[in-house]
C-alpha cells in the first residue's frame, strides 16, 4: 500500500514541476479573449453597418420619387 501512494504521489509531483500545460492554457486563455472581443465588436459593426444601409435606403427612396 505504501508502494502505490508513492507512485501516486511521485506522479504527482512530476505532473505540478512539469510546466508543458500552462503554454496550452495560456493559448486557450488568449483564444477566448480574442473571440470574447470579436463578438463584443461584431454588435458595434453591425450596428454601424445598418446605419449606413439605412441612410443608403432614405437618399435612394428620396431620389426614386
């Protein structure tokens, strides 16, 4: 029984010392902030994209009639 909780805790300790996953949630964290901005700007975008097609409309409507 003693075996195995060294085992145990041997693997455990290799697995806080090694630092090969912090790099994959570091990305994993830089990726959502990225998308998290994208969807934030989108809203602006297409609030300004709506604008002008609506502005487009009025001066056609006005120019047809």
């Amino acid at each position: 029984m003693k075996r195995i909780l060294g085992d145990i805790f041997r693997g455990l300790r290799g697995l806080v010392r090694r630092e090969e996953g912090q790099d994959m949630v570091e990305y994993a964290l830089v990726v959502a902030l990225i998308a998290f901005a994208a969807t934030a700007g989108m809203k602006n975008l297409a609030t300004g994209v709506n604008t002008a097609f609506d502005h487009i409309s009025t001066a056609l409507a006005s120019d047809v009639t």
